[in-house]
C-alpha cells in the first residue's frame, strides 16, 4: 500500500473512534452520575474509559515486541468489554436518561447490581494503572531495523567464511627440533614418523567433498580414537627428544623423571628410554675387524 493509502487508513480509523467515543458518551456520563461523581466527574468519565481504549490501540500499532503487543492488546479488550457492559446497562435502565435511578443503582438484583457499582468506580483505578504502563512501554521501545551492508546483506547475519574441513582434528604442532647439534641422534623412529604421518590433517586450503551428513557414531568414535593416538605419539615424541637432549648433555634422565615430567609412569618412560638408545644403536656404525692374509 502506498503512501497516501496508509494516511487514508489511518484518517478513516480515527473518525470511527471519534464518532464511536460520542456515541458512548452519554451512557459513561449518566452511569457516572449514578455512581456518585459530580458533574464535572461525570463529563471526564467518558475520557477515561474511551480514552484509554484509544491509547493502547495507539501502543498496540506501535510497539514490536510481542509480549508488549499482547499487553496492550489484553487491555484493549478488557475496556472494550467493560464500555459495552455499561452501555447495555445504560440501554436496559431508561431512568438512567432521565435521572431518575436511584442513587448506586444500576440494577434491580442486589448482585448485579454490586458488580456493576465495582466495575463503573474501579475503571478509573485501572486507566491509572494500565494508561502509565503502556506510556512506559512506548516511550522505552526500540524499534529493531535490520542494517544493511554495502553488499546488500543483512549486518545481522553471520559472515560466509572461507570453506574450511569440519570436524577434523587439529594439526599435530611441528616437534621437530630446530637447534639439534651436529651427530645428534634423531629422536623420532621411523615407525612414528610413519605413524604421525597417517594422522596428519589435510591442507584446509586444498579442494576437497564436503560433508552430506552427520558423521554416524562408529565414525565420530573412530575419529576419535585416531585423534586420542595422535596425541599420545606427540607426547612419545616429545619425551623421547627430552631424554636425547638431555643424554647429549651428559647428564641422562632417569626413568621416574621422565615420567614425572610428562605425567606419565616410570614404566612408561623407561620404553620411550629403550626406543631412543635402540635407536642409537642402530644408527652407529658398526666395525668389522677384517684379517689379513
């Protein structure tokens, strides 16, 4: 709809309130009257029940949240239906125009008669209540608008990220030592060379077929369990280069230090002790005494 539509709309809406709260005016007055207020009284108290039906119609276009919508909704209907009741009664009571009821009272039957009386005089309470509630919830709403980039989307909305591997363990860190000393014995074997080489991740940069589908539970345990191997020969690894540096410092660990130093039992250590001075041995050349003839 545009623009001049809308104001239409909105002028038309306003003139059936207008002539609506006129209609009801007599009615609210003389029920007014019989329930005790003065003139003066009796003329405002139109206002306050019609007025407030205007008011949270009012919040009800403006506000946004949902919960506040409903609020201002509930208290719409709640003195919509009150102003009607006091219009029946008016329509039902032909001495009410003419003055001439009996004062507080609106109906033959006594408790009729009482809940009409409660409900005429605690209207006035309630605009009080209900009016500074939705001034409240107005003046503190904040319209939500959604921001647009200069790409045109949305500002709200997450950034695409560059296709990256989900779900696959981190890369192992380079344990490689960097300053390792001329005729220093390696502390990998090839067996976890091998072994770290089979759990290494792919390049995240390079191409490959995404996911379709959640991984089963026999895969994410697998995965799992690779992941859990990959860390442990880390760990080998490390413990291993440690014991190296420290035997060609001459001064070796012992197996209970080793095995202090990386959580790990003395047992546990002294086999990562074992593979490095195996490893030694196999490295070093062995001479063969040849004889001579």
């Amino acid at each position: 709809m545009n623009r001049s539509g809308k104001t239409l709309l909105v002028l038309a809406l306003v003139a059936v309130v207008i002539m609506a709260f006129r209609v009801s005016w007599n009615a609210l007055r003389d029920v007014a009257r019989v329930v005790g207020a003065d003139a003066t009284a009796a003329t405002l108290y139109p206002f306050v029940v019609d007025g407030l039906m205007a008011l949270a119609l009012v919040a009800t276009l403006v506000l946004t949240d949902a919960r506040d919508k409903r609020f201002a909704l509930r208290v719409l209907a709640v003195y919509t239906l009150a102003s009607l009741v006091l219009n029946y009664v008016h329509g039902l009571v032909p001495e009410l125009h003419g003055k001439a009821v009996d004062w507080g009272r609106l109906a033959d039957w006594d408790p009729a008669n009482w809940a009409l009386v409660l409900l005429a005089t605690s209207l006035p309470v309630g605009s009080i209540y209900f009016g500074s509630d939705l001034v409240a919830k107005v003046l503190h709403h904040q319209p939500t608008t959604p921001v647009r980039a200069e790409d045109g989307e949305r500002a709200d909305e997450p950034a695409h990220l560059p296709h990256t591997p989900a779900d696959t363990p981190p890369d192992l860190p380079d344990t490689t030592p960097t300053d390792t000393p001329p005729g220093a014995a390696p502390a990998v074997s090839a067996q976890a060379e091998g072994r770290a080489d089979a759990v290494r991740t792919d390049d995240p940069h390079t191409p490959h077929t995404p996911r379709t589908g959640e991984l089963s539970a026999e895969e994410e345990a697998a995965r799992q369990a690779q992941f859990e191997d990959a860390e442990l020969e880390r760990v080998r690894q490390d413990a291993r280069r440690t014991y190296a540096e420290s035997v060609q410092a001459a001064r070796p660990l012992s197996a209970r230090a080793l095995g202090e130093a990386y959580g790990m039992s003395e047992s546990w250590a002294r086999k990562q002790i074992l593979a490095v001075r195996s490893t030694d041995d196999g490295d070093r050349p062995h001479l063969i005494a040849v004889g001579g003839q």
